[in-house]
C-alpha cells in the first residue's frame, strides 16, 4: 500500500464508500420498492428523457470497426429463414409437399448436425442458405443448419402441443397479447408497400429553418406521442438487411440499400411492462413493448409526412428492415450489453424500439459511453441464467463477421428456447438484469451511480444486491416439461392479473 498514490488511494476509498453505502442501503430500498409510486409512470415518462446523457456523449460509438463492414445478411435473423414460407424457396420441393416431409429421409434425426449442407437442393436458391451455414461454422463456430433442423422436426411440433395444453392456464395473458396486437394489425396493414412511404405527404414540402430545433421539436412529439426515450441518428447502411426477405413493396432477395431519401433514423423506445416481466418465460412478453412503440412510430411517421416529407415507420408491426441495437447505440440510446440488447440508463434492456426514417433535416444526437461493457464484461447474471446457454461468457468479438465488435449471441438456440415454454416467450436476460429492474429508490441510485464508476466497486455492489434481493435461478429451472402442466419456472412470480383461476371457472 505504500507505493499507492494519494489520488488513487482516494478513488478506492471512495468507490469503497459508495459499495458499502449501497450494500448496506439495500433493505430499505428494497422496500421502498414496494411502493407502486416509485415504479416510474407514463405521466413522469411523457415529460422527456429522465437521464440526462449530455456528460456520456462521445464523437465515436463505444464499439470497434474492425476493418472491412458489411451490411446484414437477410438470413441471419431466425424468422427470415425459419418456418415453411422461409425454407420453402431454398429446397427444391415438390408442389403438395412440406419441406419437412421432403427432407426427411435425408436428415440423421439422431444427430442433426451430421446432416449434410446438399440436402439444401434448389437449384438457383439453395447455394445462398448453404454458404450462410456454412460461413457461420468457419467464422462462428456455431452449427445453425443443426439447430435449425432440430426447430423443425423436434420445437415445431411440440410448440402447438405446449400451447393447446396450458389455454386455461395462460387464458388472460393471452387475452392481453391479443388486444395490444388489434390495432397494430391495423397499422401494419397500411405500410405494406413502397408507395405507402409516400401516401399522405404534404404535397407542400416546408423547409426546415434549423436541423437543430427541427429535431427538438420531433423529440417533444415523440414524448407526447408515449415514447420516454426519442433521439435521432444519421442513418447507417450498413445496418439495413442487405436484401429483403419480402413484403412492404420489395421481392424477396431485392436490395433495399441505398434509398436516398433515407438519411436520417428517428429512434424511439418504449419500456415493457414489469409485473409481466417478473414472471418471465412463462408470462412475460414483448407485446406490450411492440403494441406501443408501434403505434408511436405510425404516429410519427404521419407527422413528419404532415411537413412534406417522406417516412418509413420500422417496427415489429411493420416489419423491421434494420438491425436496432447499433442505430440506437449510434443514437446515444444506450450500449449494446452482453445479451446482444441495447441496455439504457432508464429501463435496461426492458424496452422496445422501434425507428423511422426520412429525409427531413435533422441534427443527429452523439452517443454515449455509460461504463456498460465493462459492466456487463464482470457482471454475467444474463449468462447464468440462460435456459440454453445463448448467452456467451466470452469477450467481445466480430460480429458475424460484419466488421462491428460486439458480444455475439447464439440467436439460434435462444428461438428454440423461447418457442419450448407456454405462449412462445423467455425474457428471462431481461428481467434478470440489474439495470431492469423496477425504478425503487435503490436501484435508481445504483444506476447512477454505475455509470459513473470508472473502477467497477459499484458494479460489483449492484450485482451483489441483484443476487441477494432478488435471489438466482439455474437455467433448468426455466425448462418447461410437456405434460406437467407446471408453471412455476419463473424468475420471481406470476403476475395476479395473469391468475385465471381467480377470475374464471373452466369451460
């Protein structure tokens, strides 16, 4: 200790102090956490960003270019080539026939990855989804053409026999999910092609005085339109899909990049809900995240067409068409965590966002640097609690070879895991974050304060109190069994307003 300076030996003391402030504040803000007041509301949200990322903001996103970039392969994402309709164009499949039912000979259903890449038969197609597989073994390590396979012979069926077999037991949330999508449907339903980007325009386009002010007052429209968080980003094209999996005007495989009237990406977020998060896999869900930043991106959209100039909403609804975490991070959102999800100052990763993009002057947002790789590279509570391991406990790497670091999440076995418990959902890396969890006096000043904390003595406090409070689970607990009916695999509890038994009777 003799050879430490007196600066540093302060810094450590100090961050000392505070872990030790915070550990031994941890009761009371536990309890204070029970007071539905301290939980954050939509009146507090509406009012604007409630973290003020002016001090965090940098010239330069907090990730690495690692040489030669990309754009994003179309595949990658499960569902462009997951299911029937996305398979279906890359094997060459007589008409009257499921893809499944055409292969089937052909796979060692005891070991799916001794399958060879050729059963990819089309002709013209079929290259094209075996050199993605087999780029990813080269560069990932990671087998997708197996855990693609086991999603179609072994979750697929599966999936409907999970869901017929708990109705009653997830009746209400159900019910839930069913509502926030109505309208949504509805929206989405005019979106669907490239003229729709143009449908209600202004034929009076009216210039734009200043980008500055231009893009304070689009933030201010995006709080009263229900987003808490809105920041704008010149947009990236390097994080559009490099061709189109089809829909919204666009064949498939058709490129979407360079539109030239897509200069800027309007970036939102909307927080989910946390009672329905605390009871993750089984009954927490996206949708009420999707079902509002939907509507807050269509909303935007019609009032920047309502100045005369174009837009395209981008959302669950509509259809994504750019990959969200490195446009928001470009934005000063957040970072990118070790789940792969962007995690904010205000919610964590328990949000969802959605963008729009357009052509109309604006002065883009920095990003910032919150201190959370460095979290996030000791904190491991996502990692340990992963049904399947998804999530890595490894370093940052290239990200499917694109050129961006980051940590790289197996997406492939977190779909299988999500589709293998009632409803089709997980989670579970959400709400186990410290950064997620409900806005009680504790967790605020935990925030606060780790964003700060260059040495990582408050990271290490915040995730203690995380383990302590809020207890741990191994990823089995998370397993759903077919048949047991058993819905008690959660992170802390199931939601009362998801109880059906004590509302309604059985049929």
């Amino acid at each position: 200790m003799e050879n430490l300076s007196r600066r540093d030996f302060f810094k450590l003391t100090g961050a000392g102090a505070v872990a030790a402030g915070l550990a031994g504040s941890a009761i009371a803000g536990h309890a204070n956490g029970a007071d539905p007041t301290t939980w954050g509301s939509w009146e507090k949200e509406m009012l604007g960003e409630r973290f003020n990322r002016k001090p965090f903001e940098v010239d330069t996103p907090p990730y690495r270019v690692l040489g030669r970039t990309r754009a994003v392969e179309y595949l990658s994402p499960t569902q462009n080539r997951r299911g029937e309709a996305a398979l279906r164009p890359h094997f060459n499949v007589p008409d009257g026939m499921t893809v499944a039912d055409y292969i089937r000979p052909r796979v060692n259903m005891n070991d799916f990855g001794a399958t060879p890449l050729t059963v990819i038969d089309h002709p013209t197609r079929g290259a094209e989804l075996r050199n993605f597989y087999q780029r990813l073994r080269d560069e990932d390590g990671y087998d997708v053409w197996a855990e693609d396979l086991y999603h179609l012979f072994v979750i697929l069926p599966r999936q409907p026999r999970i869901n017929n077999e708990t109705v009653y037991e997830r009746l209400l949330v159900a019910a839930f999910n069913n509502a926030i999508a109505t309208h949504n449907n509805h929206y989405a339903s005019r979106v669907t092609s490239l003229q729709s980007d143009f449908d209600g325009v202004n034929q009076t386009q009216y210039p734009v005085l200043n980008p500055a002010n231009m893009s304070r007052l689009i933030k201010k429209m995006g709080y009263l339109f229900g987003a808490p968080i809105v920041r704008i980003a010149r947009l990236n094209h390097d994080f559009a899909y490099e061709t189109h999996p089809g829909g919204r005007g666009y064949a498939r495989g058709e490129r979407v990049i360079p539109q030239p009237h897509w200069q800027y990406a309007i970036v939102m977020g909307h927080p989910m809900t946390w009672d329905g998060l605390d009871g993750a896999p089984l009954w927490g869900s996206s949708s009420h995240g999707y079902g509002q930043i939907g509507m807050t991106a269509g909303r935007m959209a019609a009032f920047v067409k309502s100045l005369g100039y174009p837009a395209r909403p981008n959302d669950p609804a509509s259809r994504y068409e750019y990959v969200m975490p490195p446009i928001l991070v470009d934005a000063g959102v957040g970072e990118q965590g070790r789940m792969g999800i962007v995690i904010t100052p205000e919610f964590g990763p328990n949000f969802r966002p959605g963008i729009v993009v357009t052509n109309l002057p604006l002065e883009p947002d920095k990003p910032v640097d919150l201190g959370i790789k460095k979290f996030c590279e000791n904190c491991m509570i996502c990692a340990d609690h992963c049904p399947t391991g998804a999530i890595t406990r490894g370093g940052v790497k290239n990200i499917s070879g694109r050129g961006y670091e980051g940590w790289q999440v197996h997406i492939g076995k977190c779909h299988n895991s999500w589709q293998t418990v009632p409803g089709n959902g997980c989670l579970v890396c959400i709400s186990v974050c410290p950064f997620s969890q409900k806005s009680n006096w504790l967790h605020k000043t935990a925030r606060n304060i780790a964003v700060r904390d260059r040495t990582g003595l408050s990271h290490r406090a915040l995730v203690w109190m995380e383990k302590t409070f809020y207890g741990t689970n191994p990823p089995e607990h998370y397993h759903y069994v077919e048949g047991s009916r058993d819905m008690s695999g959660v992170v802390k509890g199931q939601p009362w307003f998801f109880k059906t038994e004590d509302f309604l009777g059985r049929a």
